[in-house]
C-alpha cells in the first residue's frame, strides 16, 4: 500500500515523505476531462500504440474510446491521455513512458493554474472519492486555494545513473549504477541548498 511504498522510499533513497495522493486510472481520466482535456504532441508510433490499448483504458475508467488517425497535435481525453502516459512498449521503453506521464503532468499543471476555483473544488469534489491519500479534504480544499501560486519544477527520472536489461525470469529491468551515487544526485536535485552527507 502507499505507506509501504512511502516507507521503503524514504528509507532507500534517505528522504522524509510525509504525505501522499495515489489516483487510478478512472480518477486520472477525470480529472483530465474535468478540465477539457489537455493538448498533447504525439508521434505516428504513439498514436498508433495508444490506439490499441485505448479500449482498455476507457472500459477500466467508465467512459468511450477515441481513437488518433495519426501523430500530431491533439486535445486529448481523460483515456487518451492516461493510455498516453502508460504507453512503454516503444523506443525508449520505461525511460521514454515515465517522461510521458512527466508530459501529462506538466500539461494537467498548466491548464489547473488557469481555471477558477469552483472547477477546482469540482476535480476534487469528484476525485476525492476515487484516492488514497494522507490528506483530509478540508487540507486538500485549503491548497487548492493557493493552486495559481504554485510553481511546477524540474523533473527527472531515477535513478540517474543506470543501466537496463530484460531477463526471462523477471522482464525488463532498470539497474542503478550506483546506489549511493544516485541517492546523493537525487538529494542535489530535490534539495539543491542541502549539504548533507549521505
């Protein structure tokens, strides 16, 4: 569950969690609609991987699929847009899909920094059944509040230095190369004031 994951993460890579929001993909194609969807570049090989998977994804979230004719510029819906971020089986494999879910995020951002405040009690007034998190509603009501202060930083993937491989008995793999190398590159990038030793 989310504290298993929080405690193992905070106990690996030394950081100090406290708090956490885990979404599905029915709540994540919410939120996209809520919002209008977001505008998102795709590739001719995404497209067409997003096509095959997007059944999927609509049926597990409860709404319609739509399919791309080809790469391109689109508007996409709450499915497309979560069976974009899921997309791996292409150039690039895990690498290239955790950037696309950084995609996702950084358009969701950009179009949350720009609605009013009542759509943004409606996102969570319709989501918050469907989470796991931390947070009561009334904290969650409170930040939102602030939403069109907030700034989107840097992102990156973990670990930093690694390696990749696919082994018959467990799949394909990322390797750190590195475990305390990377842990220290982390905290520089998530704490770039901090001199602490690890």
């Amino acid at each position: 569950g989310p504290e298993g994951a929080i405690n193992m993460l905070n106990e690996n890579l030394d950081l100090d969690i406290q708090d956490y929001v885990t979404v599905d993909f029915k709540a994540m194609a919410d939120v996209v609609d809520l919002l209008g969807g977001i505008e998102i570049s795709v590739t001719d090989a995404e497209a067409e991987a997003l096509n095959k998977y997007i059944k999927e994804t609509a049926r597990v979230a409860g709404k319609e699929a739509h399919t791309l004719s080809k790469g391109g510029t689109y508007i996409l819906d709450g499915p497309q847009a979560v069976t974009y971020a899921r997309l791996r089986k292409l150039e690039g494999g895990d690498y290239k899909r955790t950037e696309r879910q950084r995609v996702v995020i950084k358009a969701l951002f950009g179009k949350i920094k720009k609605i009013d405040l009542k759509t943004i009690n409606s996102i969570i007034d319709t989501v918050f059944p469907q989470i796991s998190t931390s947070f009561e509603l009334k904290e969650l009501l409170a930040l939102a509040k602030s939403v069109t202060e907030y700034k989107l930083g840097d992102s990156a993937g973990f670990p930093f230095d690694k390696t990749d491989g696919s082994f018959t008995s467990a799949g394909s793999v990322v390797v750190a190369l590195g475990h305390a190398e990377n842990v220290q590159q982390l905290h520089k990038f998530l704490y770039p004031k901090e001199e602490k030793e690890i």
